[in-house]
C-alpha cells in the first residue's frame, strides 16, 4: 500500500489554490516560480486535500521543454 506524504508545512498559496480549484467552473491553473521552490510539493499538498482528479503537467517534462525552448 503506498503512503501518503504528510508535510507540517503548508504554503500560503494553498488556501488561494484550493479554492479556485474548488470552484464549479473548470479553469486552466497555472502554479509559476523559479525552479525548485515547491510548486509541485504545493500542487500535490493541495489534491490530497481535495481529494479531486486532476490532470497535472510539468514543464520539466523534457517534450515541453524542448518545446518550449524552441522558437518559430
């Protein structure tokens, strides 16, 4: 059975995250910062919370980087 990661630090910007996602409206979010500051540990912090299906990409995928890295 896999675990569930428990972090006793939560961002601030989890309270304003959950709530868009919480809304009735479906919107694309984006979650933007230098590299390395817990945007993935935040988004993740907050889908275990809502306990909600999400679709998540990482720019770090290398496909997305190599694309957007490239300019026509």
């Amino acid at each position: 059975m896999a675990r569930k990661r428990h972090s006793a630090f939560q961002r601030p910007e989890a309270a304003e995250l959950a709530r868009r996602l919480s809304e009735s409206r479906r919107h694309l979010q984006v979650v933007l910062g230098p590299r390395q500051v817990g945007k993935t540990t935040l988004v993740q912090q907050v889908i275990e919370q809502l306990q909600r299906s999400v679709r998540f990409i990482s720019a770090d995928e290398p496909t997305l980087r190599d694309a957007a890295g490239s300019s026509t």
